[in-house]
C-alpha cells in the first residue's frame, strides 16, 4: 500500500482534495496536506483510491448524479489505472463508459465521472509521496475575545431554551464562536432550536460555523482517527457519546494529546461540565472526553459525530 498525489492535467498546479465538508472532492492548488494524499494498493486495475485524511473513504461514484464524492467501500469505489503517456486515466471498474474527469482548471473546480475518454480532462498526474504523519498531539487555539466553552446550565440559556437539555445548542454556540466572525450568544443560536425535536444540525447559524459529514456505526478506533484527522487540521468536531440519539450527551472536541488512541487522550469543551449548581457560571468544562462520558453517564462509546468547517 503506497500514498499518492493526483494532480490534474489541465494545469494550474490542482490536485484531487476532500472538501472541507468532507464528503466530495474537488480540485484545490497543491498544498502539503493529508487532504490531498491518497493511498492505493497500486496503480493497476480493480483497486480503491482511498483518502489519507479519511482513512476508511474511498472515491465513489454517486451513480445518480455520477459526482466524485468519497464514502465507504462499495461497488462504485473501485477503479482501473489506465496508462496514458506519462498520465493516467481512472477508469470507474463498475461502468468502463466512465473516467474521472476535471471540471476545470479553477480551484475549487468540481470532479465527476463522465464518458469522455480523451482529452487533458481526463488525464491524471499520479505521484508516490511519502505519508504526512500528524503530530502525536495538537490543540486547537481558541480565538480570544470569544467564549467557545458554554455552560448548558447557565442561566440565561436554560431561560431561553426552556430547559437544560441543551448539550447539543450549546455545542453550536462554542462552534459559533470558534469559527466566528464575532461573539454570538444563546439567542443568535436559537435559530437552530426546536424545543420538541431540539437541533438539527443541517441549519445554517449566523456566522461561518457549518457542519459538514455524519460518520456512525464506526469502530473506536476509526472514530479517533477521524478526529484526530480534523483536529490536525484546526477543525474541532462534534462528538456525540452514548448509545442513540434519545441517550446521548454532545460535546465539542478539540484536542488530543498522548498516544491519541483512548477517549482519555482526547480534549473537549463539556457544556454540562459544571453541572446545575453552576447555573450562574457560563463556562462548561475542559475535560477529556473520557471524563465527558463518565460524568454525563454516557460511557458506553462514541455513537455519531459530526465534521465541521468555515464558510469564511
């Protein structure tokens, strides 16, 4: 198993990226990132090109659309490498009509998989690299000026929201602040409250803070590379701990230190840090996300977690 870059051949110095999103791909100028490394078992037919900052996601074909998007192992992530001079052609092994193909030579140019079979379009750039190794721990700095660490229990926020349960509002409310433009409060996040159904994570909040890919029913360890995938990258991620959604606590995880392979060895903004007898403190906790789960009772495991990026 080697790492590669796959630059276009339409020129502009762009390589195949995840998105900040982190479910499609695009064409992005060439920066040394995990983001834009890909790991194949060879340059060879019926093989997966698998993303080295997503691990367990592949290039896929979404047939209904045929967009290059990235996603577990299926039938639409596996390829042929096709010679084409000195380039390849990434031929789809689940219909050969289909080549991955440049939808231009801007950055930020969309990747799809058309029948067009010539053309500079189509040709790839595929390099051995050596593997970006993240550091063995990183904390995201928080901006100052701003809290990213609220407490659920904070007065003004109970009293808003009308109630306590607000673990997943207030991680919002951190968010918001970290990815800013300015300081925002429990009421610019209440756009995204339903005191019946509570959050839905797809609303768009005031400021740049958005949420991008879901990832469940994950092994513990491919839950912590994930995030600590985005955290080397100055992304903090929502983790959300417990068995389902009707028994579960969130929390903003933003660091990890150690040999980042255990839930202690990872950090997190805790809105239920203080507890009820906080009410007029508007700080949550730092903890680690073990302590998170043990002190919200949640600790039978990560059960769903969300990316998050800037809109800036």
């Amino acid at each position: 198993m080697a790492y590669y870059t796959i630059k276009s051949r339409l020129g502009n110095n762009l390589y195949l990226s995840v998105d900040a999103g982190r479910t499609s791909v695009s064409l992005k100028t060439g920066v040394a990132s995990a983001n834009q490394q890909w790991r194949c078992s060879g340059l060879q037919d019926n093989v997966e090109i698998y993303s080295g900052s997503l691990g367990i996601y592949a290039i896929n074909a979404k047939t209904n659309t045929w967009i290059c998007d990235v996603t577990k192992s299926n039938p639409d992530t596996f390829v042929n490498f096709i010679p084409y001079g000195k380039y390849y052609m990434i031929q789809l092994a689940s219909d050969t009509n289909r080549y991955l193909t440049a939808g231009g030579s801007s950055n930020g140019a969309k990747v799809s998989w058309t029948k067009t079979s010539s053309g500079d379009s189509v040709c790839w750039d595929v390099q051995e690299t050596e593997l970006i190794v993240p550091p063995r721990s990183h904390t995201i700095q928080m901006p100052s000026g701003r809290n990213c660490n609220w407490n659920q229990y904070y007065s003004p926020i109970v009293s808003a929201l009308k109630s306590e349960k607000g673990c997943t509002i207030v991680t919002a409310l951190d968010l918001m602040n970290f990815y800013g433009p300015k300081s925002y409060t429990i009421d610019d996040a209440v756009v995204g409250w339903d005191p019946n159904k509570g959050i839905t994570w797809g609303t768009a909040w005031p400021g740049n803070f958005r949420v991008g890919a879901k990832f469940e029913g994950l092994a513990k360890p491919e839950f912590l590379a994930l995030i600590r995938s985005e955290i080397s990258q100055g992304r903090p991620v929502i983790v959300n701990v417990g068995t389902d959604n009707s028994h579960s606590h969130t929390v903003m995880c933003y660091g990890y230190t150690n040999l980042n392979s255990d839930y202690s060895d990872f950090l997190v903004m805790d809105p239920a840090g203080t507890g009820s007898s906080g009410a007029n403190n508007p700080n949550g906790q730092m903890r680690t996300l073990w302590q998170a789960m043990d002190y919200s009772h949640r600790t039978d495991g990560i059960w769903s977690m969300f990316f998050t990026y800037s809109k800036a």
